[in-house]
C-alpha cells in the first residue's frame, strides 16, 4: 500500500497564493496494493505445501501482498504453514448454512483461516451457470463474513473480436460487483485463460483504464484504492510489461503459481514494478 500526500490547487487561478492550496489527508489518497495471487484450480494435495513455503518465503522479502487459493481440502494446513501468504477460498455459497450438498460458506473459509474469495471466474461462470447475479450475492455473502471478494471479469474471444469487450466486460463487472470497496477485481479474458494468448498492452491498458473509470463511479474515491489484477496466461517473461500498464496492480496467475520457481518470478516482477 502506498501513502501520499497531495496538493490540491482550489483555485488556481490565484496561485501561488498559500490560500489556494488544500492539503488531502493521505490515507484518502491510498494506491491499491500490488497483489500476486495464485488460483490453484482443482490442483494439489499435502505434498503441495512445500511450494507454498518457498513462496512464502519469498514474499518475505518483497514489496507487493502474496494470495494463494488452492483447493479447499488444503486450505487449514496453507494457513499454518505459510505465514507471509494471505490464503484464500475459490469460491463460496451465498448463502451462509444449509442443504448444499458439496458447496462452502463465506463462514467456513474464514473458519478455515481464509482472508478472501475468488467469485465468477470464469471456470465457475461457464461450468456452474453462474451468472453475475449469483456472483454478486456470492461476494456480498464474502463481505458480510469479512473476507475480500476476488470478482472476476473478462469477454469471449467473439466479443473481444466483434470489438465489444470493454462494454462486455463493464456490464458483467457492475452487476457482480457488491457495495463494499473492501474488494478486489480480476480482468481475465476468457479466451487468455491457460491457453498462452494474451491480449496487446494496449488492450490491456484500455480495458484497465475503463475499470478504474467503472469503480470510480460505482464507488467514489473509494474506486481509487481497489487493487485491478490482471488474469490470463501471466509468465515471468511477459508479466514485467504487463506491470507497467499504469491501472495493472498485479495479477491472477492459474497454471504459473502451481510451481514456485514459476511463480516467485513473477512476485518479483511485481514487487519492481
Ligand atoms: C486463471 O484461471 O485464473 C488463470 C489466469 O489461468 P492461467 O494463468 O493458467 O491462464
């Protein structure tokens, strides 16, 4: 998280008179923090701990926060061995107890040391039938148990193709999005997702951008502090210039986080940037 303190010019066209300046209390003007967060998917057992310690490990010494969601069988044991790496669900019930057979609450992975969710990505979305709605009541049922919701957005490679992707992706994020700005957001492209393609810096930037421009209306100057990852074939060799895009403040890594000598690379990359 960063810290400034910034001059606002009131009226301007009375400088330099000291009148005319205002200062803004910095914890207004906080950044979004830079955020490494690995989605394990369907993939590791006990043995698997071993490479969450060496991520942890490093992130002991780096400048950005480190998330991990693997599966939910591990999570308990994540939380206690991996003391610099926040721990977080893949997805949860909006409803908080009852008959649903297989599915987890909020509660339940906060019970087992988790901080944060990811909701609708887009794995959830195409083979659950979740739409935002659902998504929406999944991250405010996240909200109301006190972990971070991850909410994931992204376009099929037709809308990205048929030039829609930016109103695509806008409408899917304002109707997941809860009234919480404890939140963080995922930009995934569908057709990036595992697959090595990856859209153009500029793509990335515009659609970042439009994100940003979204939380500021949804969520005032509160839109400001929400941390926008970046998801979708993310490898240490592109994830430098991918963290140079100015709204980019880290990434959602799947296959790259399964292994720490993918990963820590990227978490690097991050902390640089
Ligand atoms: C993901 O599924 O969230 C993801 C980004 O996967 P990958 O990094 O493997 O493309």
């Amino acid at each position: 998280m960063y810290f400034g303190l910034v001059i606002e010019l009131v009226y301007p066209e009375k400088i330099p008179s000291f009148q005319a300046i205002k200062v803004i209390k910095s914890e207004e003007f906080s950044m979004p923090t830079k955020i490494a967060a690995g989605n394990w998917k369907m993939n590791g057992t006990q043995a698997n701990i071993l490479e969450l310690q060496s991520i942890s490990t490093a992130a002991d010494q780096l400048d950005c926060e480190t998330i991990i969601c693997p599966p939910a069988t591990m999570l308990t044991m994540a939380t206690r061995f991996s003391k610099k790496v926040l721990i977080g669900g893949q997805d949860c019930h909006s409803e908080t107890a009852g008959a649903y057979t297989g599915d987890i609450s909020a509660q339940m992975l906060v019970d087992a040391g988790a901080s944060c969710v990811i909701v609708g990505h887009s794995e959830r979305r195409k083979h659950h039938d979740e739409n935002s709605e659902i998504v929406k009541a999944k991250a405010n049922a996240a909200v109301a148990a006190t972990l971070t919701p991850i909410i994931c957005v992204g376009e099929t490679l037709q809308q990205r193709k048929s030039g829609n992707a930016v109103a695509a992706v806008s409408s899917q994020l304002e109707e997941s999005l809860p009234k919480s700005s404890k939140i963080i957001v995922a930009y995934e492209p569908i057709w990036a997702i595992g697959t090595g393609a990856i859209p153009s810096f500029k793509e990335i930037c515009e659609m970042h951008d439009a994100i940003r421009a979204l939380l500021f209306r949804t969520h005032g100057k509160n839109g400001q502090k929400i941390s926008i990852l970046y998801g979708g074939s993310v490898k240490s060799s592109n994830a430098t210039e991918i963290f140079s895009a100015t709204n980019v403040d880290g990434a959602l890594v799947g296959g790259a986080s399964l292994k720490s000598t993918d990963f820590v690379p990227i978490m690097q990359a991050l902390s640089k940037s």
